[in-house]
C-alpha cells in the first residue's frame, strides 16, 4: 500500500502590504493635523488700574450690531461686505479713528465677530466694545 | 589563462523595518490627535478673515455652547466663577492669553458677561476663537 506523504504547508500571513498601508494612514494623519491650527481675533483688554478715556466725538466711527444680525455704520445699514469698504474709507478719513461697536445683547455672537473682523481689516487701532440697551 | 568570473553583487535596499517605522509614527500621530479632541466640544465656531494663529499650549480655553453653557479648559463650571478661576492662573502665570471659543449662535450678552469677568481678573489679552474664512 502506498502512502501519501503529508504536505507540509507554511502558513504564512502577508505583509508586504503593510508598510504601504501604514504609510497612508501616517500622511492621512499628518495631512489632518496640520490643518488643525486655531485662529483667533486678538484683542488687547485696558488694565484694571486704566483711567476711562475721553475721546472726541470727531474721532469716533460708531458700527451698530442689531438683534437679527444687521450692521449699521452712523446709522446707515449695511451688508458685512459694504461694512468694510464703508469702514475703510471712514476709517481712512478720520485721523486716529476710534471704531465703537455697539451690539445689541440679542444679537448673535457671528454678527459681532462679522463686526470685529471688518473692523480689523479696515486698519483701525482702537476700539471700543458697548453692549447696546434691552434684554 | 583563466579568466575570473564575475561575481555579480545584487543591490538592495533593506526595507523590512519599514512598516514598522511606519506603523511606530502611526501610532505616535494617532495618540496625539486623540489628546487634541476635546470633550464637550460642540462649539461651532464663526468665521474671520483677519484671525491670527493662536498657540494653545500658552492659551487658556474657555469655551460657550450654543445654549451658554461655559466650560473652563474643557471643564463645565458656572458663568459666575470664571473670573475666580482666571484670577488663579494669572496668580500663577500672569501673561497667559485668554482663547474664546464660542459658537456662533450664543447670544452677545453671555459673551459679554464672560468678556466682564476677563477684565476683572485682569486679563491682557484676550483671542476670539474664529475658523478661517477666505477674503472677501
């Protein structure tokens, strides 16, 4: 009688694709937290012991921020991208402007943030926060 | 005369340690990111051209929901006592910066009692947390 002689077979688990697999997730990951830098507006706070300036009126560019999100510049209306070249010019026009936003408490935070960013690009140095009247 | 054979030398790179380079900086950017996600962070943030980057490692957080819920480095306190917990850490580091991160949605009122008690804990900087928005 004949036997068969048993194969003996190497189980083996291929690998060869691994590194290849480990390498994307490793650029998947590096790629994501990169793009995870915060950005934030800066804003310098007065010091506890700051005497309260008086400012002129000449000297100040007043930016309303209302209950539904609308902006009015000298109590003029305007869209957050007219807001800007609005400011601008104003800003331009007024030597050491003051920017004095005041914002309704209703108001949501986007629109004041809207407000600030247009305030910071129209190249204005000082500003003034105000939380407008009723609740 | 005999002539000598040439032996032949096959060039290789050894690439067995790869993968386990690869999966070692994989693991390594894994943990790390896992560390970044913040609990209780379902603050969406409003957009600005004008933001600067802000460097969280000298910032302390203080974040507003929606709802004005504020949570102090990512621990849920009263509005009330954020100025006694700022007042604490300037005690200890008095130039740290004080980084926002409020939703877009909260109502200005609640940021502006939180921007109150920033100043009375004497606060010199204070950066509102923005997400990037092209110029328009």
């Amino acid at each position: 009688m004949k036997i068969a002689r048993r194969r003996s077979s190497n189980p083996e688990i291929p690998l060869v694709s691994t590194s290849d697999v480990a390498f994307l997730l490793l650029i998947f990951f590096l790629s994501t937290a990169a793009l995870n830098v915060e950005r934030g507006l800066l804003l310098d706070l007065p010091r506890a012991g700051d005497v309260p300036a008086e400012i002129a009126a000449s000297r100040l560019v007043t930016v309303e921020v209302a209950a539904d999100g609308a902006f009015s510049l000298d109590g003029k209306t305007l869209t957050s991208d007219g807001l800007r070249a609005a400011l601008s010019a104003r800003v331009a026009a007024v030597p050491n402007a003051v920017v004095r936003i005041l914002i309704a408490p209703a108001a949501p935070y986007r629109a004041f943030v809207t407000a600030l960013d247009q305030v910071k690009l129209s190249g204005a140095r000082e500003l003034s926060l105000e939380t407008g009247a009723g609740a | 005369m005999k002539i000598r054979r040439r032996v032949r030398i096959h060039p290789v790179i050894p690439t067995a340690s790869m993968a386990d380079i690869a999966m070692l900086l994989l693991i390594f950017f894994m943990s790390t990111s896992i560390i970044q996600s913040r609990e209780g962070a379902a603050v969406r943030l409003p957009g600005a051209t004008a933001g600067q980057r802000i460097r969280g490692e000298e910032a302390i957080r203080v974040s507003i929901g929606p709802e004005g819920r504020v949570a102090f480095n990512d621990a849920s306190v009263p509005l009330a006592s954020v100025g006694a917990l700022l007042a604490e850490k300037f005690a200890r580091r008095p130039g740290l910066v004080v980084a926002l991160y409020a939703d877009a949605r909260t109502p200005y009122s609640v940021v502006a009692a939180v921007l109150d008690q920033m100043k009375a804990a004497r606060a010199p900087r204070v950066t509102l947390a923005t997400t990037r928005r092209s110029g328009s």
